[in-house]
C-alpha cells in the first residue's frame, strides 16, 4: 500500500522540489478560446488548436454541455459521430462504442477508454468486465469531453481499439474568489418529477498562487417505466450524489501543481425497460411497462484521486501524474429466464440421485431468479513524460507508463420462490462465482515529428507494453447449478507494440489536412479451463486493429464557417469471443471485422448572434470472417453487421443570442438528433435477436434569459414530440427518455 501512494505523493514531492528550474516560456492554456470558436485540447498531450490536432476528436465544450443540458452519457454521444453505447437501461451502466467496435453481448472487457484528466479509469484486464459500466460523473464539473475516434494507442496504451473519451475537468483560479449555484426541477411524461441542486465554490488560498474549489450536487432523475408485477410505478427513478474538490498551487508560471478527488454515488431503483411481445415491437404491459418479479435496480460508486505536476523547461514540459481510481457496484436483474430453464434441465438427471430429492423439490419450475453482477475495481497508476518544443526540424516526445489493476467480479444467480422470498439456504443460490483478475502494465512509448516545412510534418510514434496477469475463477465456495466449483488460478503475460504514423498538411494558418495509420491492442490472457479440450487455444492473444485515416479541418470566411471531414477504414483481427470446442464454451480469437466510414462536423456562423452546427456520420461495421466454433455460440456469420452500432447519425443544433439590453440577454436554441436502424444482436441468435432497432428522431428546444452576466434562468423541452425510442433489446427493450420540461435558475457571485 506505501509503494501504491508514493505514485501520488512522489508526483508532489517531484513538484515541491524544482519549480525554479523551469524558465519562463508561453504556452497556450488548455482553457484558451482560439479565435473565438476553437478550442484548446490535449488530446495529443500536448496543448494544441483542435483543428491542428491530425486526428478526428469531437470536442465538447463545459458551456456547451450547460446550455445543452447535457447530463448524461446518452445526451453527449448523440452529438458525436462514432459514438454508441451498449444501454443498460441505468445511468452509469453500460458498453462505450466507438467507431462500431462491439463484438455483442457477450463482450465484457473494453474496446474504448475512458479517461477523467490523467486518470485512465477504464481497466484493462482480460477478465476485468469493465465493459458493464459507462462513467457518469456530473457534467457542470467538466471544461470539456474529449471523444478521440479511432485507436490510441502510442500514447494512452491498452483497450481504446475504437478511441477513447476524455472527460476534462475544471480546474482552480487564484486570481479570484467566485461560485455558482443552480436548481432545477424536471416534469417527464408518463412519469414524475425529478430535481437539482449544485453548488460550487473557488476560494484563492494565496492570491494567485493557490487556489481550492469544491463541488457538491445531487439529481434526482424522475422515473416513467412500471413494473407491472409489483405494480410499482416511475420505478427507473435515479439518485446521483457526490462532489469534487480540486486544488492548484501555481508559484511560478512554468510550474502547476494539481490534486483532485472525486466521489460519486449512483443509486438506481429499476430500468429504463419496456416489454415487447416477442418478435414484434408492440408493447406487452402498455408503454414503459415491463415485468420483473421484484424492483431491482443497480448501485454504483466512484472513488477517484489524482495529482499531476507540470513543469515548463526552456525547452519542453515535463509532467507527472499519479492517481487512484475505484469503483464498486452492484447490478441486479431479473433472470428467471434462461436460468431456472437451463437449471431445471441441467439438475433434472441427477436431482434425486445426487440431492436425494426430486428435481420439482430441488427447483421448482415457478421459481424466480435474481441475477447479482458485482464488478468491482482498484486501479493505481503512474506516468511521467517529457513534450519538447519545436527544436529546429524536430520536435519529441518521451514517457513511461505504470499500473496496477486489481478487478473482482462477483456473480450469483439467487433463487426465490414462487411468492419472491429467497430460498433456505444451501438452496439459495443456483450459481455463485468470483472471478478475480490482478493486472501490471509497464510501458514506454514516445513519438518523434519533422518538419519538412513549416507547413509540412510527419510524425512517426511507438509504445511498448509488458504487461502480468494473475486470473482466478470459481472463487471460495464457487457454485455451478448446485454443484461445486473448484477454484483455479492462471497465470499469464505477454507484450504488445502499438504504432503511429501521421502526415499532416496546413497549406494556409486556418487549414489543416492529414493521413493517418494507428494501431491498438486489447490484451489477451489465460484459456481459465484447467484442461481444454483438443483444438482449444492454450492462451487467448490480444485483438488488434489499424485504423487508416484521411482528415481535413479549418476555418474558413474569416471564422464564420469551421469544419472537421474525415474518412477511415479499419481493420480488427483475432477478435476475442466465446468459441463452442468439443461440447465447452471457451474464449478464443475466432473473428475478423472491417469497418469503413465517415464523420463530418460543420459550424456556421452567419452572424454574431447566430450559431448553426452539423454533425454527421456513416459507420459500415461487418464481420469479415468467423470461425465456426464461435459462429455456433454467438449466432454470427461473416457479413453480419456489428450489433449497435446505427449506418447514419446526424445531429443539429442551432443557438441564436438575443440582447434584449445592455443588462439582459437572451437566447433560443434547438437540436434535432436522429440515429438510424441498427441490428440489435447477430441475426441468427434468437427471434429475437433477429429485430433491427428502429430509427430514432427527436427535438430538443430550449430558451434562456441572463441578468446582468449573474443570474439565468432556463428552460428546457426534451424530447419534444415524445418519441418512443429503443436504444437496445434483449427480453426487455430499453428505452429513451420520454418528453422532459426541465426549468432552472442559476447564480453567480
């Protein structure tokens, strides 16, 4: 635990040491407005214009996502072209999809990153099953949302195959003491009302110098969907909870120092689920009624501490950072179907000759089942690097990377009688199973740019990976449909090299064209079968893609027309699914997937007061080849479509200021999303399986006055025409929200 905390304290220490020798030198801030449209990003890891960055980044800004009113993941990624998501049905739960990177449902570990300043807090484990859980944190917290489309991995390493989503925070001021605060109140159709109320204070503890600033909130997200056999209603009601405190300690201009933490509650009560009669989109129990023998929901909490130091030598940045991310959770859904089914058939032979009892007594066919997932993660990380100036011709970048990540998933199926109550024990849980996965990762990586001309670079980069697992299964008093399960331990290791290379063309100040080839790993692990079967692998490799890329972004009319247009093909191969080998489901490389597209982002604007912006994208994402063993479990044949992941997505918004007075100004906005059909699963799976999710259009309107740049009061209509919109489908299908009238005030002073 000492040497887990010197990777934060060592960071400060660092910091504490040598501010002087850094000499004074300007840098473009993180927070800059260029031009007035163009932000400021770091995706690169450096600072640097968004337009001159040679890769697709979709940049939202912290005012863009208030006047919006952004507050959860599904709000942004509709903005986003590539973007999707694997619905659970629950804030904070999920699967990030980036660029149609999504091998089904039975995918558990990442294909995209998420990272929240320079803490990488998705893990990377092969059994780690952190792809059940999409980050929520509170958005009035964040400057910006970094989405990178496409791998990363020279710089940010392991599981961001289709690109990753950086959440930026706000950082302290020491020049002033300021703070805000907000409320609303939400009306949802079908449903009930939901709040917020925020605070946030920064308070300069050394005039401009140190400075600390704190965070606090909770929502209440108002429920619509009915459990029909509780007779429970609104039950998909949300608490969200928790805060943030940051501070900064700035002595000199060439040396930052800072730490943060963040802690956040997620409290679910049900799911965003509606009941579709088989095969058909008609509603089963009405609209937003679905069928769960008890009201389950999922709790989720986030633990995060981060300290980052930055120095700016004459001749580039130096920078540490160290942090500590955790999460617990727990995920409970009704499963009565498959597993009272599947364990009625499975125990059925050996009930009485076994348990000495009938297979009616042992489970009863009007048994209920209760599904308890239990992801759970610690993850201590560590990284130092060196971003020089342009020195000449050149221009480098240099950094080691370390961390250690500890995941356990637990998983019980609980059985219940016919009236709810669990069952007496030994008979309580049908299967109970711990998988543990231990996770260390060293690596170096670094990237070199010449300037051929002033106008004209090319960037060569390399990362070296070593990483040690340590994988368990089973699990003390491990079950398996009443019979026990051994628990086993596996060992593995192995090393990745990822690769980047870039050209990039700004043919005037405003313009900047690019190619692009990048690759990106997800890592593999141990085969957990004690004894596979002939043909089985011994040892799942990691999956990789290259993703090949043209670009081009600018501006153009003096700024009143900026645009982003890039096109890309990418490759995935060896991709990890479950594979049917002589009668036993086992994990093994058993596909290859091609996807090709486009994505294009435009902003108009047509006069100081009006702002028009398009995005749109195309994502053709089909598997290329399957192996038959995996084509017998996932339903999967070469030319199927990825699931969830929509052919079209288009968003736009459109803001128009009005200055009522020198004191007061207003402003009108709309946007209008649409995402295209999708295939909910592999058609093959079941006739279920075999529904494409329908198209999806809605329209937001909203409408703000300001008071002397103080006080603002909001209004907001989402989902204006009440659309009913499904986002995914399994016995369930889960739904968008239904129409929300939010009105709120907020106040700075």
């Amino acid at each position: 635990m000492q040497r887990k905390w010197a990777i934060l304290t060592s960071c400060g220490v660092l910091a504490l040491s040598a501010p002087q020798l850094a000499a004074a030198q300007d840098v473009a801030s993180v927070n800059e407005i260029a031009d007035g449209n163009e932000i400021i990003v770091t995706a690169s890891k450096r600072a640097e214009k968004l337009q001159d960055v040679p890769t697709a980044i979709t940049a939202v800004s912290g005012e863009k996502i208030e006047s919006l009113g952004i507050r959860d993941f599904r709000d942004y990624a509709s903005l986003v072209p590539g973007l999707s998501q694997r619905d659970s049905g629950a804030p904070g739960t999920g699967t990030i999809i980036l660029r149609g990177l999504n091998s089904g449902a039975q995918q558990t570990s990442n294909t995209s990153a998420v990272y929240i300043d320079e803490t990488p807090f998705s893990p990377s484990g092969f059994l780690s099953v952190g792809a059940l859980l999409t980050p929520s944190p509170e958005l009035a917290e964040v400057e910006r949302i970094e989405v990178l489309k496409g791998p990363q991995g020279t710089l940010y390493g392991a599981s961001n195959l289709g690109g990753l989503v950086r959440i930026i925070t706000k950082k302290p001021d020491a020049s002033r003491f300021f703070g805000t605060a907000s409320a609303e109140v939400s009306s949802v159709s079908h449903g009930e009302t939901g709040f917020l109320v925020r605070g946030s204070v920064n308070v300069p503890i050394v005039q401009d110098q140190l400075a600390l600033t704190a965070t606090g909130y909770y929502r209440r997200a108002g429920g619509f969907a009915d459990n029909v056999t509780t007779g429970t209603d609104d039950v998909n009601r949300s608490n969200l909870y928790g805060g943030r405190v940051a501070l900064r300690y700035q002595p000199t201009p060439d040396f930052t120092f800072d730490l943060s933490g963040i802690y956040q509650n997620i409290e679910n009560e049900g799911y965003a689920f509606q009941r579709l009669v088989p095969g058909t989109f008609q509603a089963a129990f009405g609209r937003y009624g679905y069928a769960s023998y008890a009201d389950l929901g999922a709790d989720i909490k986030y633990r995060i501490v981060n300290a980052n130091a930055e120095y700016k030598l004459g001749f580039g940045t130096l920078t540490a950072s160290g942090s500590y991310a955790r999460y617990k959770t727990q995920i409970e859904t009704d499963q009565t179907n498959p597993y009272i089914a599947l364990g009625r058939t499975v125990l059925g032979p050996v009930a009485v000759p076994v348990f000495g009892v009938p297979i009616d007594t042992l489970l009863p066919a009007d048994s209920f089942a209760r599904f308890h997932a239990s992801p759970n993660m610690e993850k201590w990380t560590g990284e130092v690097r060196f971003a020089s100036d342009r020195m000449g011709a050149f221009e480098f970048m240099l950094g080691g990377f370390y961390t250690d990540e500890d995941s356990i998933y637990y998983t019980t199926v609980f059985v219940h009688d016919a009236q709810g109550n669990l069952r007496p024990a030994p008979r309580d849980a049908l299967v109970k199973a711990t998988t543990t996965s231990r996770y260390k990762e060293v690596a170096g990586f670094g990237n070199l740019t010449f300037y051929l001309t002033d106008n004209l670079d090319i960037t060569g980069g390399l990362r070296y990976a070593h990483n040690k697992q340590v994988a368990g299964t089973g699990g003390p008093g491990g079950i398996t449909y009443y019979l026990p399960r051994t628990p086993l331990t596996f060992n593995f290791s192995d090393n990745s090299l990822s690769y980047l290379a870039t050209l990039r063309w700004r043919p005037a100040p405003n313009i900047s064209a690019y190619l692009r080839a990048a690759s990106g790993y997800r890592p593999g692990g141990p085969q957990t079968n004690p004894t596979p079967p002939p043909g089985a692998q011994t040892f799942v490799r990691p999956d990789t893609v290259w993703n090949y890329e043209a670009g081009i972004k600018g501006s153009v009319l003096d700024g009143s027309l900026s645009f982003d247009l890039s096109a890309f093909r990418i490759d995935w191969k060896d991709i990890q699914l479950n594979s049917l080998v002589n009668g036993i489901i086992l994990q093994g490389n058993a596909a290859s997937a091609v996807v090709d597209g486009f994505e294009l982002q435009l902003t108009a604007r047509p006069s100081d007061l009006l702002t028009v912006s398009l995005s749109a994208g195309h994502t053709n994402a089909r598997l290329k080849a399957i192996d038959p063993t995996a084509s017998s479990v996932t339903g999967a044949q070469a030319g199927d479509k990825l699931p969830l992941t929509p052919s079209w997505t288009t968003a736009v918004i459109l803001d128009h200021q009005i200055p009522f007075s020198n004191s007061v100004s207003g402003n009108v906005g709309a946007t209008l999303r649409f995402q295209s059909d999708m295939p909910s699963n592999y058609p093959a799976v079941t006739a279920v399986g075999q529904r494409k999710i329908p198209e999806i259009t809605t329209l937001d309107l909203r409408a703000s006055a300001t008071f002397n740049e103080r006080f603002t009061a909001q209004v907001r209509v989402d989902n204006l025409f009440d659309k009913l919109g499904f986002t995914n489908i399994g016995v369930d299908a889960t739904v968008i929200r239904p129409r929300t009238i939010t009105a709120g005030l907020s106040a700075k002073f």
